[in-house]
C-alpha cells in the first residue's frame, strides 16, 4: 500500500514538473523580450547585457531574502505542488462523478444542445474559468479582512521585489488553502458547463480542461509577480497585466485591499474592489514600514514557516481572553 501511494506521487511530481516548467520558461523568456523590445524602441539598438541586468537586476536576486526565496520555490516545486496536483486529480474524479449525478437528480437529464467538441470545450473552459475565479476572489479576499487568515497570507505580502521566485513565497497552509478553492473550482465550473451543455463529460474530459485553465491562472500568476509595468486598460478586466496584481503588493492599504482576482478581475470590478494604477503611480512592496528589509519577518526559511503561527496565536489569543 505504501509503495504504491509513493509511485503515484512519483507520477504526480515529474507530471507537475513537465506542467509548471512551461509558465515558468515562459516567464524567463517573456522578461528579456519585453526589455529588448523596450530597449529597441528606444534605443534603436539590444544591447545583451543591458537586457539581462533589467530583466533580472542583481538587487532582487541578493540578499537574505532572495535565498529563502530560491529554496522556497525548489521545495514547492518539487514536494508541495506534486501533492497539490495529486489532490487535483482525485478531486477532480469525485467531482465530475457526484455533481454530474446531482445536477441530474436536481433538474433532470438534458437534452444534448451543444455538439461541436470545440464548442463543448470552450464553455467547459469558461465555466472552470468563471467559478474557479469566483471562489479564488472570496477566498482571498478573507485572507485580507480576516485576522488569523491573514496571520498566514502575510507570508507572500512580505516578499519585497517581485522576481521569478515571489509566486511561491506562500505559506504551506495557505497553500493548501488555495488549491482546494482551484481542485474544486475549476472541476465544478466545467462540470456545470458540461450539464447545460447537455453533455456527460467524463472525469478525465473535466480534468484535462480544468488543467488547462487552472495554467491560465498560473501564467497570469507568474507575470503578475514580475517587475514588468504592464497593463492592458478595460481589457484588464478578462485579461490581465501584470500591473493589475503588481499593484495588489504594494504595502499601502488602499492599495493592498484591491485587485483580489489575479485569474478574472471582472469579479474585482463587479464587487468594487478593482483600482487600474495611474499612470506614473509609483508604489513599494512589503508589509508595514516596521517590517521592512532587516525587519523582516521571514527572511529565513524557519521564519517564513513558522513565525505565522506565533502572529497566528496572536490574533486569536485576545479572543480567548
């Protein structure tokens, strides 16, 4: 038994790491272009090594914090995420099967309306698409406005250079907490397409679509936390720039308290939380002013895991008074 729960983890961790490697090149291919396409444009000229120095610049990737960082993400990517994936999967199953059957018990058997399979594939998308985002709004938004959630999701909030390793500074807990919104979100979304759709998806259909969504979701992830200054005005609201989320870090509350939905800001702007930055509108990363650079609390690894549960106690221990 315990053999065979290590070969599907096995399986999980090298089928994760083919999944996350392409944001992650992307995202080590994108910074570069956009700095050599700013560079000729302005300069009519490449110049290699200026390129490379904007795209990865020294400062953000030096220092105490930028090594916990780099071994954060080794260690979310090669022992967490699989995990994360392998709780996806079995989800995922559950899901397609027993709300597949509620849905029918609830409102009856549906007549086949929609019969192109590319057509079948898309509202399966947008249906994962709009739930899953939906969840992920609520769910991080509580991260902000409820103390102890947000003893934990201070964590990512205090990560002061947005950089290839910013996405995975997370908390373990809050890790979790966010996949389970994606492991159902995304499977329920599609199924729920798949029965207006009239159509019995079976478990690996949804899966495979909610996959494809759920790395929508990381690629805007992984350019939201990049120090590209890019924004796509309206368009923003189903598609995007990294700007939209960048801003999402400052340590200002008017700012920090916005932008929630890094998959959809469409529920940011119908819940009133969504701010386009302004143009010229600088602002720094981090948490309060007292918790800036030496003062940080997690700038090693065993601050970064444990010092959530000492703020954790901290916020609940008034309550048991």
């Amino acid at each position: 038994m315990s053999n065979s729960i290590w070969q599907s983890f096995l399986h999980a961790q090298a089928g994760t790491i083919k999944f996350l490697a392409v944001p992650s090149i992307a995202f080590l291919i994108i910074l570069p272009l956009y700095f050599a396409i700013k560079s000729l444009l302005n300069n009519g000229r490449i110049s290699l090594s200026t390129v490379l120095g904007q795209a990865f610049p020294k400062y953000m990737y030096s220092g105490p914090q930028a090594r916990t960082d780099a071994v954060n993400w080794v260690l979310n990517y090669v022992v967490i995420s699989p995990l994360r994936v392998l709780a996806f999967l079995l989800i995922g199953t559950w899901i397609t099967i027993d709300v597949g059957a509620t849905l029918t018990g609830w409102f009856g058997p549906r007549p086949q309306v929609v019969h192109a399979l590319w057509a079948i594939a898309l509202f399966q998308y947008i249906g994962a698409t709009l739930v899953a985002s939906f969840f992920d709004y609520w769910v991080h938004r509580a991260t902000h406005q409820v103390p102890w959630l947000w003893s934990f999701h201070r964590t990512h909030h205090s990560v002061e250079h947005l950089n290839f390793f910013a996405l995975a500074r997370v908390h373990p807990i809050e890790h979790f907490l966010f996949f389970g919104v994606a492991a159902i979100g995304f499977p329920l979304g599609s199924q729920i397409a798949s029965y207006l759709c009239g159509v019995n998806a079976s478990p690996v259909n949804v899966i495979v679509i909610s996959l494809v969504a759920y790395a929508r979701l990381i690629s805007f992830d992984r350019l939201g936390h990049s120090h590209i200054p890019l924004s796509f005005g309206w368009l923003n609201l189903i598609i995007p720039g990294p700007a939209v989320h960048q801003i999402h870090h400052s340590a200002e509350l008017r700012h920090r308290d916005t932008n929630f939905s890094q998959n959809l800001p469409f529920w940011d702007f119908v819940f009133g939380t969504y701010y386009m930055p302004k143009k010229g509108e600088t602002w720094r990363c981090g948490l309060t002013e007292d918790e800036l650079g030496e003062n940080n609390p997690h700038q090693t690894m065993r601050q970064l895991y444990f010092e959530p549960f000492v703020h954790f106690w901290s916020q609940i221990r008034p309550a048991r008074r």
